[in-house]
C-alpha cells in the first residue's frame, strides 16, 4: 500500500478529531428537540463513519475504501452486540458498568469476526439478521417512559469530550492493525457510547431504553450505506458511489421509519 503523505494523515486525523464530538452535538440536539427515539434513529446511521470511509478512500484509493466498507458492514455485528449487552446490564445497573460490559462484548464480537472474510452479501445477511435478533433480545419498552429531565449547562461539551476522548484512543490503537480489524473497528460504539452513558445518567433505564432499540433501526441504513460503496467503489468514481451509498441508506432509513411501528413490540405492563 502506498503510504501516506504527511499533510494527508494530518487531514485523517483531523478528520476523526472533529467529526466524532460535532455529530455527538448534533444528535444530542435533535434528540432535545425531537425526542430520544430521533436521536437513536440518527446516532445508528453512519454519521461519522461514513466521512471517515471517505477520507480514507480519497487517500488510499478505491480498493482500500472498498474493503474498509466492507469490514465496517461486517463489523456491525459486533456494534449490535454492544447495543443488546448495554441494554441487558442496564435494567440492573448503572452507566458506567453497562457501558464497561458493551464495549466487552464489541471486542468479543470483533475477535470472532476477524476469523471471517466473507462477501459484502453475505456479511449484509449476517448483520440484517443481528439487528432483527437484537430487537428481541432488547428488554421490552416501559409502558410510560418518564419524562426527559432537564440537562446541565455542562453535558453537551461533556459529550464532546467524551466522544473526542474516545476517537483518539480508537485511532491509536488502530493504527497498528490490519486493513481487515481495523476495518471490523470501525463502527466502534463512539456515539453510541456517549448517546447510551448520559441519557442513561439523566434519565434513567426508561429512556436509554428507547434510545437503544432505535440504534438498532439506524443500523439498517448504516448497513445499506456500507453494502453500497463495498461493491460500487472497485467501479465507480468515488462522489458516484458515496453518492449511490447515501441515497441507499436514506431509502433504507425512510422505509424503516414506516415499518417501525409494526416491529416495535409492545410496551411492557409489568
């Protein structure tokens, strides 16, 4: 592989630096105002990830971006995982362990997938089938979710920081891997982390909760994404095919908010 010029790895690094805490502000915004269901919904799709496959295509080229989508798509697998795993320990306990045993579980998932290369077809099934699996596995959704508390001047830089915190340590330790683990690292729960940890802090099980299972709905158009450019990116000029990657995972995204309601199991009574 052709190295990297060092004005181009400063743009990368850049790039990761940034786009992890202004995405993180985003979604905690929207979510603020229009609900924490948005918010998980737009946390699932590949915010950050997908400027990130962009930046790194620019720099090594077509095949590289393209093997790096299609190790992001199998890596959700893992990020499903994380989801599911947070949201089981959560009933019980409190942020920081269930978060502690999320991440756990996304490196146990990765160590598995690292032994695997399929196709990008094939990792599309696995993954489709994670997140299906994922909804029943989630714990049911509270009849009535309280209210959403009023947040503290502090907690948007505090997300910020944490998502910058994060995305530095990710990269680092990436740095001295494979194409292929790295690729399997991409989708890291970084904003999922954050969303997951500080709703979960202010607002309880309830909410996080909610949060949670509309990851999971974010994911699809997340998997359509990288699906798209893993195969169209060996052909296409490289604004055709994020371009395609895009529309595919609005198209994806618009469908699954249409059928959300009929895959969303009823609230629990208990």
């Amino acid at each position: 592989m052709t190295s990297i010029c060092e004005p181009a790895a400063v743009t990368l690094l850049a790039a990761k630096i940034l786009l992890s805490p202004l995405c993180v502000v985003a979604v905690s915004l929207a979510g603020r105002r229009w609900g924490v269901a948005i918010a998980g919904v737009l946390g699932g799709l590949p915010v950050v990830a997908g400027p990130i496959l962009l930046v790194e295509t620019l720099l090594h080229g077509h095949r590289f971006g393209a093997d790096a989508a299609a190790g992001t798509l199998l890596g959700l697998a893992a990020l499903t995982a994380f989801v599911v795993v947070y949201g089981r320990v959560a009933a019980a306990t409190r942020p920081i362990p269930s978060v502690l045993c999320g991440w756990t579980a996304f490196l146990l998932g990765v160590a598995v997938l690292n032994l695997i290369q399929p196709p990008p077809a094939l990792s599309l099934v696995l993954v489709a089938a994670c997140f299906a699996l994922g909804l029943r596995l989630l714990p049911p959704l509270p009849t009535s979710p309280p209210a959403v508390a009023a947040t503290p001047w502090w907690d948007l830089p505090a997300r910020a920081l944490a998502a910058l915190v994060l995305v530095l340590v990710l990269t680092a330790v990436s740095g001295a891997l494979g194409p292929h683990l790295s690729g399997l690292l991409a989708p890291f729960p970084i904003i999922t982390s954050v969303l997951a940890v500080f709703t979960h802090t202010h607002n309880g099980f309830a909410q996080v909760s909610i949060l949670l299972r509309n990851f999971l709905f974010g994911f699809y158009g997340f998997a359509a994404f990288c699906f798209v450019l893993a195969i169209s990116l060996p052909t296409l000029a490289i604004a055709t095919a994020f371009g395609f990657a895009t529309a595919a995972a609005l198209a994806v995204q618009a469908t699954t908010l249409l059928l959300r309601s009929r895959l969303q199991p009823a609230p629990s009574t208990s």
